[in-house]
C-alpha cells in the first residue's frame, strides 16, 4: 500500500459487511429494554466507523487522515464493548456475537497499524 489514505478494497468490504452483519445482529436481538439499549449502542458505533473511514480516505492532511481513523478505530473498539456486554450476559452470546466481536477487534488493530503507518510517512 503506496498511499495509506487509499485502503485496500478489502478493509472497505470488511468494513461494510461488518456494518451489514451488525444490524442483521441488533435486528435479531430479543425485545428487551437492555436489548434495546445495547442494540442502539452497537448499532450507532457499528456502523459509524465505516462512515469514519470512508471521510478519512477524503482526508486533506495525513492530520485530518489519522483523526479520522482514529474515530473510526474508537467506534471499532466501542462496538467490541457493546458486544461483549451481550455475550457476556449471556443475553445474545451466539456464534454471530462471537465472529462480530472478533472482527471488531482485527478491524480496530488494521485501523490502528494504517494510522501509525500513515504518522510515521508523515515525519
């Protein structure tokens, strides 16, 4: 990857998919007032970070690039917590809670290796 701003096309699928697979998730989540709650939760951070990403690769400045990730790297990271408090309730603790989790987490790692890369070709 010659230019950070320009993420491969596969961080951009996995992004979306995870954005997609979250709200299937959230759709299927009990009706319960912590379901409900939680799910919002998952659902706003789950699928801003995407958003976030996408502003970021527009980004005029690598200052304005890595800000941008690292929102979107936040909500990454706050969509594992959401996550996590449903399965560890034992709520919604399903293999797609689980696989969620895990991409949420691979996803937050990439975005934080693209924002250090991108500040270190910026020194």
């Amino acid at each position: 990857m010659n230019d950070p701003k320009q993420a491969p096309e596969d961080l951009v699928v996995r992004i979306r998919r995870f954005a997609l697979d979250v709200m299937k998730y959230v759709h299927g989540l009990p009706n319960t007032a912590v379901c409900w709650v939680l799910g919002k939760q998952l659902l706003r951070s789950g699928t801003s970070f995407g958003a976030n990403h996408r502003e970021g690769k527009r980004a005029r400045s690598t200052a304005e690039f890595s800000a941008k990730l690292g929102i979107a790297q936040f909500e990454a990271e706050e969509s594992a917590y959401w996550l996590e408090l449903l399965m560890k309730s034992g709520i919604a603790n399903t293999a797609l809670a689980q696989s969620l989790w895990k991409e949420a987490n691979e996803l937050q790692a990439i975005l934080g290796a693209i924002i250090r890369t991108a500040n270190r070709r910026k020194q």
